[in-house]
C-alpha cells in the first residue's frame, strides 16, 4: 500500500482519490502496483515519445517548437480522457508542485547553468541582475497594483491585500524554460544570455518575493517592513550562490583527489550526477533559492569537475544532463497541458465567460505593461554608461527582450496552486484565479512562443550586418595584457609601481569586464585549478582514454 501512495503521489492522487481504483477485478489488480498509476505513466510515455517524433519533424519549421508541439499534445490527451470519462473529473491530471519543484525543473536549471556559455554569462552579468531583480521587483508592483485596482472594477473583490500582493509575484516569474527553446545561444548569443539568465534570476526573485509575502503579517506594517524584504531577498542571494559555488568545488576536489577513473568510469559519472542534484535538496531543506543553487553549481562543475572525470565520462555526462533535462523540459509541458483541462477547476470557479476573460486580459495585459516598465528604461540607463556603440542594447534588442519574457510557464502555476488550491472550495474567486492563470500560460507560450523565432528573424537576423564575434570583448585579453605591460614592469623599479596600479585602476574603470576576467584568469590559474583541478590540471593516469593518448602523442 506504501508502493501505491508513493507512485499515485507522483501524479497528485491521494489515497481517498485511490479508493475508487481499490475494488478492481483480481486479474487486474496487483498487489504491489496501482492500476491507474500504471496507466499514466503509460499515457505520458507515449505523449513524450510522440513529441519527440513531432519535434523531430518540425526542427526546420519556424513557427513551431517542442514545448508548443508538446503543450498541444497534452491538451489533445486532456481531451480525450475528458471524453472517456464523459465529462467527470480526472484526478489523475492533477497538478503536483513536489513532482514540478523537485523533480523536473531541477535538472533544467542544472543543465541550464552546465552548458551556458560562461564567458558571455558573466560579461552581461550587471545586466542580468539587473534585469532579473530591480526588473522582476517593478513588475511585482505593477501587477499587484494593477490587480488592486482593476479587479474591483470588474467584480472580484473577495480577494485580500495578500492575494494581491502574491498575484504580483506570481505573475512576474518568467518561463526560462520555454526560453531556451525559442532563443538559439549561437544565432543571438547576447539575448540568450541576457534574456535566459533574468529568467533564471526572475524566477528566484519571484519565488523569494512570494514566500516573503507568505511571511507578512499584514496586521503590523510598518518602516522596516521593506528593509526586512530588501535584507531577506541578498541573505537568499548571496547564500544560495555561495552553496551552489561551494558544492561544485567539493565535487571537483573529491573527484580530482580520488580520481575514480582509473577503476571505474561508473562511479566517477554515478557521483556526478548525484552532487548535481544534491545542492538542490539542501538548498529547500534550508530555505534558500534551490534555482540559484543549483544554477550556478552546474556552472562551476562546468568548469572544473567536468575536465577532472575521463574523457568518456565527459561526453556521457554532457549528453546525459542535456538528455534528462530535455525529458522534463517536454515533460513539463504535457503536465500543464493537460491540467489546463481538468474539468474540476473550472466548475468550482463560477465564472462567467465574460468574467474569465475579462480577469486573463487584465493578467496579461498587466504583464505587458509591467515587462516594458522595466526593460526599456533599464536598457536605455545601461546604455549612457556604454561608451562603445556596438555595446549598447539598440531598440530592436530591446524589444526582443521584452516579448522573449512574455512567456508564463510551470513556476507561474505552480505559485497559483500554492495560493489558492486550499482555498478553492470556500472561495469560487480562488478558482477564477487558478483557472485565468492557466489561460495566461497557455495564450503566452502558443502564442508568444510561435512568434518569437519569426521576430527575431524579422527583425534581427535578416538585416544583421557583419559583427566582431560576440564571444570577444571590446578589448581582447591579449589587448589588456599589453596595456598592463606597457604601464611598467613592478619588479623593474619601486618607482613604475605607482604608474601600474593607476593604469590598472584606468582599465578596470574604462573596460570592467574584460579587467575583471584577466584578473580572473590570473587568480585561476594560479589558486584554483591546482587544487580543484579544471582544464589543464587533469590528472595523468595510464589507463585513462586521455593518459593513453597522452602517451600515444609521446611516442
């Protein structure tokens, strides 16, 4: 019976929901397996195989994408188990926020953080937080704002100042995921950097505001209220990064020190993926932000776990994270589509056509307005402080960047679940909240998702003109490193010491980024990668596919 509630959990039955699925014939039932869990898990599988035949049909087709195709498979399916059951409920499409937040966005994020370009990540890392925090805080005022105002207008008024307040948080968090499928790293790497890692940011920031409006005690607001935010918000920030950074050197040492290559590829690759997923966990279990967690992990066991395994653990483990992290990503997509069908829902909501309508407009048009609240006043700040034309964020970027974060996903759903499942029963509006959020993700992602590749074309990629490559900075290392030469040698004489220190000040101020990496790259080389291992600091073991073509080349 434990096997049975475990597995029926995964796809949000219970055991009262159970009980209709007890009193089956013998030689259907099983005593260690529940039929109806048997029967989802059957359905999904064959939904996640179709899209993957779809997806692999429509790869040239602009106007179409995998969590789209996969979006519309899961509607279809809802459909259809809406028509077998002549139109009765089906818990079995309940939607489960553990299965969600621990399960499947886990290995997106890592994956995410694994293969980002990380050069481009962090040059663009002043605007990624930027973006990601003042941006996601604006947009939460707007909406919470919006909602206050406009909701009593159209007659929902049985909502608090809390349901508010989360309203705006909920619908601030972007969908990175459907991102990440829309923008492509290597046609426009700046916007996949820039819009990919505020969605990453976004989405913590938006968690961390939600959970902060949970902890509000709305009877007793008063000055510090906002400094409590503010301090919460960095305490989160700064130790969720500092976990995930340290879990990725912990990896790297261990597997660097103990080399487990040269018995066994299996362990070596066994405990990768293992201390991947790790952060993650202890993250939740000290209530910090599991997405920058493990973000940033993946980033770091880029750099240096990853060159410290055997070259066949390297090509397994990079297929394997990107291979898993595909599974949820489509995944995720057929749970939502067909939860946006169970019936449920919508019945206990109340609401007329009109109604419903009139609140999902207003969602999103306060989406809308709260994203270009942000995005083009923020861009233009960052511009007067770029000196360069070419690194400026032009108008059409702007714009880009404004409809690629339109997308509403899974977090979006899942933060509404939160709020206002428990109180479905008692509260028709609570419903209509659930239900018009729905309707916001779905209209975001076919819609917003489908136009996005042919804009970009459009308006991007057509009239492009040749460009330095994107992966360079305005001055190149090599560049900077002759700078720094040529200000004077400091073990030449005490009198050249001063000059250097000022012309190092000089490029730090007139290029910070690439400044900033060359010191980097120096402190590297020199601290870390011999003692956490990375490219260049591999181990030399005979037996290893890289010792025997060392060896090989020697010969």
């Amino acid at each position: 019976m434990a096997t049975k509630i475990l597995n029926a959990a995964m796809f949000g039955l219970t055991p009262e929901n159970m009980s209709s699925h007890e009193h089956l014939p013998s030689e259907l039932d099983s005593s260690f397996l529940n039929t109806s869990t048997v029967i989802a898990l059957c359905v999904f599988f064959a939904l996640l195989c179709a899209c993957i035949i779809i997806g692999h049909l429509l790869e040239e087709n602009r106007w179409a994408n995998e969590s789209i195709t996969a979006l519309l498979l899961g509607l279809c399916a809802g459909a259809v188990v809406l028509l077998i059951r002549k139109g009765d409920g089906s818990h079995l499409l309940k939607f489960s926020e553990d299965l969600f937040f621990l399960y499947l966005l886990p290995p997106i994020i890592f994956n995410a953080g694994f293969q980002v370009k990380k050069k481009r990540f962090f040059k663009n890392f002043t605007a990624i937080l930027l973006f990601g925090i003042f941006g996601t805080v604006i947009s939460f005022c707007i909406i919470s704002l919006g909602v206050f105002w406009i909701f009593r207008k159209i007659g929902v008024r049985s909502l608090n100042i809390k349901d508010h307040l989360a309203i705006g948080a909920i619908m601030s968090a972007t969908d990175s995921v459907c991102t990440l499928q829309v923008l492509s790293q290597d046609e426009t790497p700046f916007l996949y950097s820039i819009v990919f890692g505020e969605g990453v940011v976004n989405d913590a920031t938006s968690i961390v505001l939600f959970n902060s409006v949970q902890t509000l005690d709305f009877h007793n607001i008063d000055g510090f209220t906002a400094l409590k935010l503010i301090g919460t918000f960095l305490y989160l920030l700064f130790t969720s990064t500092a976990l995930g950074i340290a879990v990725g050197l912990l990896s790297a040492f261990i597997i660097k020190t103990l080399y487990f290559g040269r018995h066994s590829t299996d362990r070596e690759f066994a405990l990768m993926i293992l201390m991947a997923y790790l952060p993650y966990l202890l993250a939740e279990l000290l209530n910090l932000s599991g997405i920058l967690t493990v973000f940033f992990c993946g980033i770091v066991m880029s750099h240096y776990t990853w060159h410290n395994v055997t070259e066949s653990s390297r090509i397994t483990t990079k297929h394997a994270f990107a291979t898993i992290s595909f599974i949820a990503e489509t995944f995720i997509f057929l749970y939502v589509g067909m939860d946006a069908l169970d019936i449920d829902k919508w019945r206990e909501s109340n609401a007329s056509a009109g109604t419903s309508a009139a609140v999902s407009s207003t969602l999103f048009a306060l989406v809308l307005v709260g994203r270009a609240a942000f995005i083009f006043p923020m861009a233009n700040i960052l511009n007067c402080f770029q000196k360069i034309e070419s690194s400026k964020i032009h108008f059409k970027q702007q714009f880009i960047m404004w409809w690629a974060g339109l997308m509403r996903g899974a977090v979006t759903i899942a933060l509404s679940y939160n709020q206002f499942a428990n109180s479905v029963k008692s509260s028709p509006e609570s419903a209509l909240m659930i239900t018009s959020t729905m309707i916001v993700v779905l209209f975001s992602t076919i819609v917003c998702g489908s136009v996005t590749k042919p804009l970009i074309e459009a308006v991007l990629l057509r009239h492009r003109k040749p460009m330095v490559s994107d992966l360079d900075d305005n001055v190149s290392l090599e560049e900077l490193r002759v700078l720094l030469l040529e200000s004077g040698d400091p073990n030449s004489s005490n009198n050249n010491q001063p000059a250097r220190r000022a012309s190092s000040l000089r490029l730090l101020i007139s290029h910070p980024t690439t400044t900033v990496h060359y010191f980097w790259r120096k402190f590297d080389d020199r601290f870390m990668r011999p003692v956490f291992g990375g490219r260049g600091f591999v181990p030399f073991v005979p037996s290893s596919p890289t010792g025997a073509a060392d060896e090989s080349s020697s010969e």
